[in-house]
C-alpha cells in the first residue's frame, strides 16, 4: 500500500525538519490516498501525468545570478528559495524591526508546536506529502502594532528537471501588525518538476496581511495549498496571477474566524498550450459580519484547460455575512476548455450573498471598433484582454509587480 | 492629382446570404459634405460598416476607390491608417480600456505604419486638450474607460472627439443625431463644422432634415432598397422632409 502511494516519490528521502511530524504525515497520506478523478475536487485535475513521473531529490541551490528575465523587478527585501533550499546568495533581508524571519531547519520544538493549526483542520493528501517530504520552511512573524511599509518578496524558483520540491511558508501576523508578501513561483532551466508548496497563514485581531502571488512554470508542475485563519477585524487579501505550467493547482481554504473581517481573492489565469490552471477556493464563515469579495478571470487559449471552483460556506450563526463571487473567463480558440462552478452554501437566514460566472469570447463588436481606429488586430486583443483584467490588477499592491503581470499577457 | 476622395463604383454586398446593397454608386470629391438619406432598412448602415470593413458584410460585386486604393482590399484598422473614420450609430462600450490610452496606442501604430515619428507625451496631451475642448469633452471622461457609463450624447461627443484627433480625410457619419437633444446636437455639428476643411469630406448618414440645418450639405442622396434613387441639394432634404419617402418610391 504505501509503496503504490508513494510511487512517483520513492526516490525521495523523507524530511528531517520534525522528525516526528513527518512520520505523522506519511500515515496520514497513506491512510486517504492521492486524489483521482473519482474525487470530486479533482475531478478536472490530470494527476495521471504527474503520477507517471519518478521524481528526485532536489539539488543545493546554485544559482549565483537573480533571474531578473522572469521577475518583476522589485527593490524590497528578497528571499530567494532554490529548489526547497534558501540560496544565501541572493537572498537579500534588510533588518526590519518587528519583523522576524526564520527557518524550520534552524528552530526547535516550539516553532513545531505553533504550526499546522488551520491546516489541521483540512485532509488534503498534497499537504501531508509536504509535511513528509518538507525540505525547507520559511516563518515569518510581525509583531504587534508593526506595520511592514516595504513589501517581501519570497521568489520560489526550481532550477532542476524532474525533482520534487516540497516548500512551505508559514505567516503569523500580531495583533495590528500589517504585511505585504510578494510570492513568485517560477522554473530555470526546468522542465517536469513538481513544486509542492504549503502556506499557512494566522492574521490575529486587527492585522492586515496582503499578499501578491506570481505563477509562471511553463513546463512543470505545481500544486499550492494555502491555509488562512482570521481573528477579528482583521483583513486578507490575495491575488494571484498564474501564467504557465503542465499543471498549477492552487488550492485557497480561509477561515474566517471573528467577526468584521474583510477577505479578498482574486485571480486572473492565462492559460495557453497544452497547460492546465486550476484554482479552487473555499470561503469559510464561521463568525457573523463579515464580508467576503472573490473576483478570478480567466483567459484560455490553444489547447488549455482552465478551472474555477469557488465555494463558500456561510455556517449557522454567522448572520450578516456579506460574500460575493464572481468568475469571468475568455476562450481563445476552439480547443481551450474552462470548467467554472461557482458554490454558496448558506446555513444562516440574513445573509447577503450572490455569484456567478460567465464565458465568452473577446467581443467583436469591441474589436472592430478599436480596429476601426486604427489599433491593429493583435493590439486590440491585448488591449481588450488587459481591460478584462484591469479591475484585479489595479488590486496589485506593488506597481512593479503589476507593470510585470500586465506585460505577461500574450 | 485627384480631386476625388471615395468613388463607389455599382457595389452590390449581401449580409446572411440576403442582398443589402443593389448597385450603389457614389463620388466624394474633397472639401464635399455628401448626405444620405433613407427609410429604415433602405441600407444606410450596411453602406456605413462595408465602408468600414465590418466582416459579417460580404460585397458581391463592384469597387471602392479610397484615395488610389481598393478600399475592399484593406484590414479596417489599415483603412483608419489610410484616413478613413467611422462615427458609430452606437458606439460600443469598452469596460477597462482608457478613452486616451487607446487614442495614443492608435495613433502611434498609424503614424508606424505612414513611417512617421511616435507623438510624445507632451504633443500627445496638448493635442488632447484642444480636440476636447472642441466638441465640449467633460475632463474626467476622457480618463474613463472607452464610452463605459457615457449618456447617449456623451457617447456621441466622444465619437467627435476621436474624429478629431485622428484627422481623417474622410469621415462617415452614421445616424450622429439619434439620441442626441438640441444642444447636443448643436455642439456635435460644431465640431464637424471646424474640422471641415477643402482637403477632407463628410458623409453624413441620418433619418432626419434636423441634423442638415447644422451640417449643411453640398449634395443629399436618398437611398431606397440598396441604391441611390435621386440625388440633389440641400433643398432635396427639405422636399423630403415635408413629403415623405413614400413620395419618392411612387415616383418610381
């Protein structure tokens, strides 16, 4: 049993960042399995491809040069993560007072004890094989009332075909604190690597944390799985932009747990070739009065497949909630597929909630109208398309990071 | 050199498979303003989008010479380079692309495509504020999206505007006064009146005489059934006006 599991991953050695945990995870993914098409979730999701793989230990990092080309060229604090592995090289971490950085393989116990929270409360079989396979994790914390002005930035690169990287990253924001992580996800000379990431994130009562998030791994996989828990008064905001890569599954689960918070996702996906993007979502009211906004667009050219599924549960008590959804997508050609389901559960009676989805193509009438003006025809189309998106980029919080996800598009 | 800007020459063009336009002939010659009149469903917007090179209108037969060039034969965007504009009936909304931007992005791909220098950011501004001012352009929406949450006159305005920061040796105007009230109307034709010049023309498309009291015209065409039945003055517009179109067609 547990060597068919594990089969694309038994040239993996297990982590030695909380020896005991781990053991826990292996036994956790054995017991439920990898996802199939059988499971409702993933019923869109091509794992079989990425099953059929035999993937390796990563390499030490070895990159000597920042790969500018393909980042947006910010001037903040930067930790460079290689291949799972903090490349000392180009990290570069001004000291910030109130703002701690450290890593699983450099603390003890107690930073053991403060994780895995949130994400205890989902099974989700990619995240326990993180927790079994961890290489490297980053812990950020931001003390009470400090308000970080100049943004992180946590660039997550793989620079070696056909490994397996498991990374993690885990935010604790104080009371009042504030933050802003500018997370990019991209390959280096890479092709047929799996990048596993995990994010978990606790905003304490009143704290703000805003984070940014860049995919763009052409011919890798990629699975994110981010586990979000708010206090009261608090806010969170996350928009991400993924570009490229055989298979992106971002999996976004947030419990908002206090009342008057505020919670923003937002995604735009381009999706081109024979690339498959898929963002699933799920929006957890446990508390009343709070308000919820989710806005993903897509745009699906060639053969690619794209995929929303945003959920949200409105549990018993939580009344007054405010939650809006909406999902938008753009087929290019003929062949691109999206498969869009937009979820509310409700178990409160005073809510106000409302989604929706449409598809389309770009509109003619559009088109010829900016053509008969004289804007050439591939011109228009990017004009069009980077008005489809403008409302989420205008969300960016970084104008560099927005210049680049802008010019991204086609 | 030709004095003339567009010559029409027997087009005949089907939408769907249905004939739309039956052997339509017309000459523009420079510094002319032409007006074509007509009931409803006699063809006046099928002329305005074939001109403009709308795909879904499929020309059967006959020619259009643009200034020396088989206008049939150009992309629209390469028809706008060459100087031809088309002031929509209904212009469309375009949510997230600014009014200017796309002004800018069209016209430097023009001036690329005639080989001329890119216009600065300065040039590009000061001509902005003069072409605005012409046809009354509220500030703010210049910056907006293009036309998105415009009035119907505001949207009319803006198809001025845009007239005339492109300069185009000719301009069509199809149906500018639906939707618009007397001071628009008024501030529109103004604006079509100072770009008027003798090395440009107008074809003014429209249902009513109004319009013609602001926009004077040199000739005045009725259209009926895909062609051109009779050709006149501005007096002919008056005829009309009193008459009817029925007076024409049991003319026939």
């Amino acid at each position: 049993m547990e060597k068919e599991v594990l089969k694309s991953f038994k040239n993996l050695t297990p982590s030695s960042i909380f020896l005991s945990k781990s053991e826990n995870k292996l036994e956790s993914l054995i017991k439920i399995g990898f996802p199939n098409r059988n499971s409702e979730n993933w019923k869109y999701t091509k794992l079989s491809k990425l099953f059929k793989s035999n993937f390796n230990d990563p390499k030490s990092p070895s990159l000597k040069v920042y790969p500018k080309s393909k980042l947006p060229s910010t001037s903040t604090s930067t930790i460079v993560v290689e291949n799972g592995k903090i490349n000392t090289h180009l990290t570069c971490l001004d000291n910030i007072d109130g703002l701690e950085v450290a890593l699983f393989s450099e603390s003890g116990i107690e930073l053991a004890s403060k994780i895995d929270h949130t994400v205890s409360n989902y099974e989700d079989a990619f995240t326990y094989l993180n927790g079994y396979l961890l290489n490297e994790g980053i812990n950020i914390k931001v003390k009470k009332h400090i308000k970080i002005s100049q943004p992180l930035h946590i660039v997550n690169v793989v620079t070696k075909s056909c490994v397996a990287v498991n990374s993690r990253l885990n935010i604790e924001l104080e009371e009042c604190a504030e933050l802003t992580v500018l997370q990019s996800f991209i390959s280096e000379n890479s092709s047929s690597s799996f990048v596993n990431h995990v994010t978990e994130a606790h905003i304490s009562e009143n704290a703000n944390l805003h984070i940014d998030k860049l995919q763009d791994y052409q011919n890798n996989y990629n699975i994110v799985s981010e586990y979000i828990n708010q206090k009261s008064n608090s806010s969170f905001t996350i928009n991400t932009f993924s570009y490229s890569g055989l298979l992106i599954r971002n999996g976004l689960n947030i419990d908002v747990n206090g009342q008057n918070c505020h919670t923003e996702l937002n995604g735009v996906f381009t999706v081109s070739e024979n690339d498959y993007i898929d963002n699933h979502t799920l929006v957890n009211h446990l508390e009343p009065n709070c308000q919820s906004h989710e806005n993903y667009k897509g745009i699906i050219e060639d053969e690619g497949i794209g995929v929303f599924n945003g959920k949200v549960i409105v549990h018993k008590d939580a009344q007054k909630i405010q939650a809006y959804q909406n999902n938008n997508n753009i087929l290019l050609s003929d062949y691109s597929k999206v498969f869009a389901k937009p979820e509310l559960e409700i178990f409160a009676d005073d809510v106000k909630c409302s989604h929706g989805s449409t598809t389309g193509q770009l509109d003619e009438e559009a088109l010829f109208y900016l053509q008969s003006r004289g804007v050439g025809l591939g011109t228009a189309q990017k004009l069009l398309l980077e008005g489809f998106i403008a409302e989420i980029a205008d969300k960016i919080s970084c104008e560099k990071f927005k210049e680049y996800v802008l010019g991204k598009l086609i | 050199m030709s004095n003339t800007i567009i010559k029409i020459n027997n087009l005949r063009c089907e939408v769907e498979g249905q004939e739309i336009l039956k052997g339509l002939n017309l000459d523009v010659k420079k510094g002319e303003i032409h007006a074509i009149m007509g009931p409803n469903g006699s063809g006046k917007s099928t002329l305005s989008s074939v001109l403009a090179g709308k795909e879904e209108y499929e020309v059967t037969s006959g020619t259009v010479d643009f200034l020396g060039n088989d206008l049939l034969e150009l992309s629209p965007e390469e028809r706008s380079w060459e100087g031809l504009f088309l002031a929509f009936q209904y212009p469309v909304e375009i949510p997230g692309v600014s009014n200017v931007n796309f002004l800018r992005t069209a016209l430097n791909e023009r001036n690329k495509f005639l080989e001329k220098d890119q216009i600065s950011a300065k040039d590009f501004l000061a001509m902005v504020k003069e072409k605005a001012a012409l046809v009354g352009l509220n500030n703010k929406l210049k910056n907006r999206s293009v036309n998105e949450g415009f009035s119907g006159g505001e949207k009319k305005r803006n198809e001025i505007f845009q007239m005339a920061m492109l300069e185009p040796k000719l301009s069509i105007l199809d149906e500018t006064d639906s939707g618009l009230d007397i001071d628009a109307l008024k501030i529109v034709s103004d604006g079509v009146n100072q770009l008027k010049s003798e090395k440009t023309a107008t074809i003014v498309i429209t249902h009513y005489q109004r319009l013609l009291d602001y926009i004077v015209p040199d000739f005045v065409h009725v259209l009926s059934d895909g062609k051109i039945i009779k050709s006149g003055d501005k007096s002919l517009a008056l005829e009309l006006e009193e008459k009817g179109y029925d007076w024409l067609k049991s003319d026939i």
